[in-house]
C-alpha cells in the first residue's frame, strides 16, 4: 500500500469500515465499495460531520448536484459526495436522492425563487431553489415552468445555463451583499467566505474547491512585499488563515464576514487591523 499519497478527508471517502473503491490501494478499509449516482431534488440540503441532526454543518448540496452516495443508512442518513466539489458528509437522505438523472440545461438566475405544488403565486411554497442551482424543466405553463422532480418554478427565475455566466465573478459576489453568514453555507439563504467565492466563480464558468485553504493553493500566491505597498486590482482574491475575500478594486474588500455575520464591503485597512494576516493573493 502506498504512504506517499496525501489523504484529506473532506474530499476523499474513506473510513476505518468503509471507503471508496477507488481508494483501495492508498487506505485500508474493512469494506470498499463503488458509489452509485444520485441527484439532489431538494432545495439545500445539509452536509454534515456525522449522521446526527445536530452535528457540525460541512457544507450544503443543492438542488441538481449530482451525488457519489456509499452508504444509506438505517437511521435515515446517507454518506455521499458531492461530484460539484468533491466535499463529502452526511445528508438526511428522505426525500433528497433521485435515481433518475435529469438533463440539466438551465439555472436559476436569481438569488432565491419559491417550489410551488401548482402553477400559481397564490400556492403555498413546498421549497426553494437558489442562485446558480441546475433544473430540468418543461414548457412554459402560463408564468411557470414544471420541474422534472415536481413542482413549479417562475419561468422568468430560470435561464439557459449559457446565458447566467458572467466573467466578472466581483459582480457575482456583489449580488450577494447583505445575504447572512452561515458557516458551511453555499447559497444566499446563509453563505460562509469560501462559499461566497466558490458561487461567484462558478457562475464565471471557474471551477474552486469548497474550503479557503484549497483555494489559497489553487489560486494564491504569497505576497512579495509589504500588503499596503502592493496594488490591489478588481477581481483579486486574498486569503487569511481561514479566510478569503476578493477586492473590489484598489481599497476595498468584498466578504462573506464572520465577524459582522454577513456579506459585506469594507476597507481592507479595517479587516487586516483586527487581526487578519494576509498570507496569499492571486486572480483565478
């Protein structure tokens, strides 16, 4: 067995009794198996550190992922990963996990926008779908557009995937300003710093991992010189332990903040006075 393949597992499956199959000859296992697919046909839903309601909040899925589930559990959990970024925990599985595949083909283009059980405003909603997340929908009935997973969605919420891309990913984080932090979060319910530029390159058609520090090492390089004597750009991310934001332009900083528990916009002279190191900058 290999020692020299480094593990992480956020984005590798494997336990001391189960693992992924593709992991047999890097991690010893009692069991290995090879995931089945499924899609998530919820609007959010939690990934978790354990198979417990209450246990620590890793990252969400959204409706339309498509998933690499290893277990289902008796207990109502499944123990999955998320293909979109590779994360893997524990989701509640009732309800969430589709055999059948959808064609994905259009997103929603708004930050939130309502599930209705029938093609009318005046239904109550039975869920919500978020920014950037993929639907298979059929045609336009009246204002709406049915779900291949049931429900109905406003048809002018959704667009072809191609027509929501937009390169400036500062614009897309911007759509977000004010949303709730949330650690974990992925989405304009509650949405953690990571998360909050993982979205925004997305919809600039850029792959990111979920977590600031795999971010820092794809995208960041540490800094030459003094923060204050470089020249900040539009569009440039910057990294702290345990923290990534992007600049708006030459002073300030765009972020999903724990420390004011929201999206904001603020002096980058501010954030790195309380305390904040900057140890990478870099343009995906």
């Amino acid at each position: 067995m290999s020692t020299k393949v480094s593990l992480d597992a956020r984005v590798q499956a494997f336990r001391p009794d189960l693992a992924d199959l593709a992991l047999r000859d890097t991690v010893e296992a009692s069991r290995y198996v090879e995931p089945v697919l499924r899609q998530c046909i919820r609007g959010v839903v939690p990934l978790l550190a354990a198979p417990e309601p209450e246990a620590p909040l890793l990252s969400q899925i959204r409706y339309g992922e498509f998933l690499d589930v290893f277990e289902i559990r008796d207990d109502g959990f499944a123990w999955v990963q998320n293909r979109a970024d590779h994360y893997v925990g524990y989701i509640p599985s009732a309800d969430v996990l589709s055999e059948e595949i959808a064609d994905l083909s259009y997103r929603v283009s708004v930050l939130q926008s309502f599930i209705y059980p029938e093609p009318t405003i005046k239904a109550p909603p039975i869920d919500e779908l978020m920014l950037g997340s993929y639907v298979h929908v059929g045609p336009v009935e009246g204002n709406f557009r049915r779900l291949a997973s049931g429900g109905y969605v406003f048809a002018k919420h959704i667009a072809l995937a191609d027509d929501i891309y937009t390169a400036d990913y500062v614009f897309t984080a911007g759509r977000l300003l004010h949303c709730r932090y949330l650690w974990g979060g992925r989405t304009p319910l509650g949405i953690d710093c990571s998360g909050l530029i993982q979205l925004a390159l997305d919809l600039a058609r850029i792959d990111a991992p979920r977590d600031s520090d795999q971010q820092a090492q794809l995208f960041g390089k540490p800094l030459t010189g003094h923060w204050r004597d470089r020249t900040w750009q539009r569009g440039d991310l910057v990294f702290f332990p345990g923290h990534v934001g992007v600049m708006t332009g030459g002073d300030y900083l765009l972020h999903a903040s724990a420390f004011d528990m929201k999206v904001i916009v603020e002096p980058l002279l501010d954030v790195v006075a309380r305390g904040n190191e900057i140890v990478a900058t870099g343009k995906p």
